[in-house]
C-alpha cells in the first residue's frame, strides 16, 4: 500500500491537536492537595486560623523578672519624678500669647475637620502641636577680628631694613609705655607703716593732752558763752498795734517786689525764645555728635580689644620680631620658637571665645 497523503495543517482538526491543557492540569493538582490539606485557607474564616491564648506561663514570666536589668539607686534619683512639676521655661511664657491667638482660629477649623479625621482615621502629621516648646539655640555674632591676623613685614625672616625699623620702633614704643605707666601710676597702699610703738601708758597721756587742748580752743570758749547765755530767761517785749501795721506794710510790700520780679524775668524769657531754642538745637546736634563719636570708637575699639567677659582684662602678645643680630636672612638658620599655642590661645581670647585668664604664674 502506498503511503498516506500528508493534510494540511491550517484546518481546524490541527488547531484542536494543538492546543495546550496546562492551566486545567494546574487547576486539578491545585484541588487535589487542598483537599488533602484540609481545604482552601483563602476561604476559610479568621475563627478557624486564628484563636487567642488566654494561658498564663508563669515560669517564662518569672524567668523575665529575674534578668531583668536592676536599676542602681544612682540612676533611680535621676529618672523623672512624676509628682515634682517641672519648671516653666521662658519659651513657654513667650508661647502662650501665640497660643491664644492660634487657638480662635483653629476653633473654626477643627469642627470640619474632626468629621473626616474620626471616619478616615487618619490624623495631620504637620500639625502645630508641640511646636512651641523647642528651645531656640542663640547664634554667636561674629568676630570682627580674624582669626589668623598677619604681622607686619617688619615681623619676617628677612624683611627689609625700613619695615624692620619700623617694627623695632612699635615693640619699644609698647614696652616704654609699659615702663611709664608702672612708673607714673599709683602707688599701692603699703602693708605696713613705719615708726614706733607706743605703749598702753602713754596711749592715756596722749588722749589726756588732746582733750585739754580741745577745751582750751577760742570755738569751744565761744560755744560755751552761746550755751550759758541760751540758759538765761529771755523776757518777751510788748508788741504795738504801730509794729504791726509797719510789719503788714513791710509784707505786702515784699510780696509786690517779688510779684514784679516774676513778671519781669517771665518777661525776659519770653524775648529770648529764640536764644533758648538755639541752644537746645546746639545741645542735641553736640548729643547725636557725641553719641555718633561713641559708636564709632566702640566699632573701633572691637576690632582691636574683645568684649569683657571675666574679671581680667586682655592683654595683647608682645610683637615677635628679630633682632638685628639675629636677623640671618634664611629660614634655615632661625631659632626654635614655640609661639604657636600661646598665638592661637591668644586668639581665642582676642575674639571674645574664652574668657582672659590671669597668666600670672605662683611659683
């Protein structure tokens, strides 16, 4: 028998041959095992997963008590006291003010709002509460002082021979005054005064002879008479009605003068308004003068002295320059100098960073 003619392969009976049945095999081996397991857990409700243990175990509770980590006396002193109220902060008091105010608005506010935050359940994030009680850090103003300053080229290795006398020139002009002010200053008060010492015998001599000279002065021999003749009865005179009417008289008269007086003097002030307001105008232009002399000499004196901080003042480093001898002319040859931690704490102080410290040294 001859072979069999080939069909085609675009009729329908070729797409049925070819159609895959994976997803319903998937579909049985999937219900099979459910079956096998119990049934579908997609299905099943929370009851018949879930359920809640009401057992105690009191053995794993007594095993957490016993390593728990025991707090020290030291450390139970400093936990928070609930019944000890803290003390208000100054940002507390400054917040209330703006609480007040925040408050009638929001009253508006939170009657929409509460609606929709109870039924979504969600609650505003960036909400203001809280805010008021952060501590607000205060910046530092800065220096105007830098905090490397350059020396004078008078100051270098090998500097030329003007600036070099110039420096040479600044450094003894500090230390001469340095000179004339201990010099020219006050003395100090002396612990001990020189002479000799008097006994208690003549401590009472010496009192004695004072006293007697006090009573022998001609003030005293006057106060005396003054007090002898107050002690004598004084006899009053009868006084006329003629006394009384020039005494009257006498009176009105002064007051008069007195009167005229005011009259004549509100007068005289009245025709020099215009002198006294000069004068006024002179006065406070010589004030904002003065007040504008202070301020620039404040601005300049912070440049050059920090601000008071503690009970020394500053006292600026002595200029470092070479001496003529010890000028080499290369970096090679200088001397060792451990300057660079006295100049940066030097530095810290000229800036107002650390307070001055007395750097006189008890040996």
């Amino acid at each position: 028998m001859g072979k069999k003619a080939k069909t085609s392969r675009k009729g329908k009976k070729a797409w049925r041959a070819n159609i895959s049945t994976e997803d319903i095999q998937d579909f049985f081996e999937q219900s099979t095992k459910d079956a096998l397991s119990g049934g579908n857990l997609s299905q099943a409700p929370d009851e018949a997963l879930f359920f809640v243990d009401n057992s105690k175990d009191l053995s794993v509770k007594r095993k957490i008590e016993k390593h728990r980590e025991k707090v020290l006396h030291i450390d139970s002193m400093l936990q928070k006291n609930p019944f000890v109220k803290a003390v208000p902060s100054s940002t507390l008091k400054k917040s209330k003010k703006k609480r007040k105010q925040i408050a009638n608005a929001k009253d508006v506010t939170e009657c929409g709002t509460e609606g929709s935050v109870s039924t979504s359940g969600m609650a505003d994030l960036w909400g203001d509460k809280g805010g008021d009680n952060r501590v607000v850090k205060k910046m530092m103003k800065p220096s105007p002082i830098p905090a490397v300053e350059v020396e004078p080229p008078g100051c270098s290795y090998n500097p030329t021979d003007e600036s070099h006398q110039e420096a040479l020139a600044h450094a003894v002009a500090d230390e001469m005054q340095k000179v004339y002010r201990n010099e020219l200053g006050p003395e100090p008060v002396p612990l001990t005064v020189p002479g000799e010492t008097i006994d208690e015998e003549e401590m009472y001599f010496i009192e004695a002879d004072e006293g007697s000279d006090d009573d022998m002065n001609p003030e005293n021999l006057d106060e005396n008479e003054h007090g002898a003749s107050e002690k004598r009865p004084f006899k009053t005179k009868r006084v006329t009605t003629v006394e009384l009417n020039k005494r009257a008289r006498r009176k009105e008269q002064l007051k008069r003068e007195a009167e005229a007086k005011k009259v004549q003097k509100l007068s005289k002030e009245i025709d020099g308004l215009p002198d006294i307001l000069q004068e006024i105008a002179e006065e406070d232009e010589e004030k904002l003068k003065r007040h504008l002399r202070r301020v620039v000499a404040k601005k300049e004196k912070s440049k050059s002295c920090p601000p008071r901080l503690g009970k020394h003042k500053f006292e600026p480093a002595p200029v470092q320059v070479l001496l003529t001898e010890e000028r080499t002319g290369s970096i090679r040859k200088l001397k060792g100098c451990c300057t660079l931690v006295k100049d940066r704490f030097k530095s810290l102080e000229k800036r107002g960073l650390i307070p001055v410290k007395n750097n006189k040294r008890k040996y």
